[in-house]
C-alpha cells in the first residue's frame, strides 16, 4: 500500500495563476536581467548599482542601515562589497565612534563609475515606466513597498537625505 499523497495538477495550476511569491520572484529575476545587461557596459551589476547608490550620502554610512536598506543581512552585505572594494570604488573603515561598527563609503573612482551608470539606469528606468499603463510604476511601488513590509513610499528627495543624514549620523 502506497502512503503517496497525490496533488491534483489543478492545483498546480492554481499556484502558477495565483501566487504572489512565485510571480515576484519572476519579475524580480526579469528586472535583474534587464538591468545587468543594460548595466554590463559599465562593469555594475544591478545589486552593485543599487548597493553603491545606497553609499552615495553626505556621510559614510554604518553596515546596518545599509543592509537593513538593501533587505540583506550584514554577511551577505559585506560579500557583497568585496569585488567594489577589489575594483576600489568602495571602502570600509572603521567607525570612530564604535571601533566594532565599519563605515562604508564610495572612492572618487567609485562616484565616477556610478556616474556613469546613472544615465543608463535613468534610460532603462524609463522604458520601463512605458510599459506600465499610466500611474503604472507609482502604483508597483507602492504595492511592492507594502508586500516588503517598508510601510509607506519614500520622502521626497529633499526632506529623505535630511532623515538619511540624522539616521546615518551614528
């Protein structure tokens, strides 16, 4: 006597159509694509590009924040600095006010590259929002914001670098 327990393939079905798990992580990995390829040029990949945007503020910023801002633990966060730190556009120093906490920070050459990939992140960006019907990639955000649990949008530009500055400050 067999203890197998059959699935109905309907089932499966069901899964394919209806998962929100399943169907952010294909877009997820069809966003990654589009953005290393179209990045490629520039030796970045997405999460490099992400990763060193997330280093460009008026101060170096500790680990914490950043992984907390990326969703990655601090390991992976620091596995992840390892070819920025080989190519030196990145660097991680000791932080003077805790000499156990490391403050990370873009070089000169590591500004210049993520200038250089700014202009095709903005390119790719927008043909992305194309595609999306109209209020589209606003309405995406912030759904994607509430499934991850961020809670509401990001601040304007101007008053988010005044909290970035207050919360990165030590």
């Amino acid at each position: 006597m067999s203890n197998s327990v059959e699935i109905p393939f309907s089932t499966t079905l069901l899964v394919r159509d209806t998962c929100l798990c399943l169907h952010a992580q294909r877009a997820a990995r069809a966003l990654a694509r589009l953005f290393d390829d179209a990045l490629r040029p520039t030796g970045l990949t997405n999460g490099q590009f992400s990763l060193m945007m997330s280093l460009n503020r008026p101060e170096p910023p500790p680990m914490g924040p950043v992984a907390a801002l990326l969703a990655m633990d601090q390991t992976t966060l620091t596995a992840a600095l390892k070819p920025l730190q080989r190519k030196g556009w990145v660097m991680v120093m000791e932080n003077p006010r805790d000499r156990r906490g490391r403050l990370l920070a873009l070089t000169g050459e590591g500004k210049a590259a993520l200038a250089n990939a700014l202009p095709i992140w903005k390119e790719t960006h927008a043909m992305l929002d194309g595609r999306l019907p109209d209020g589209g990639s606003a309405r995406l955000r912030q759904e994607l914001l509430a499934v991850s649990g961020s809670g509401e949008a990001p601040k304007p530009a101007a008053r988010q670098s005044r909290k970035n500055e207050r919360t990165t400050a030590g």
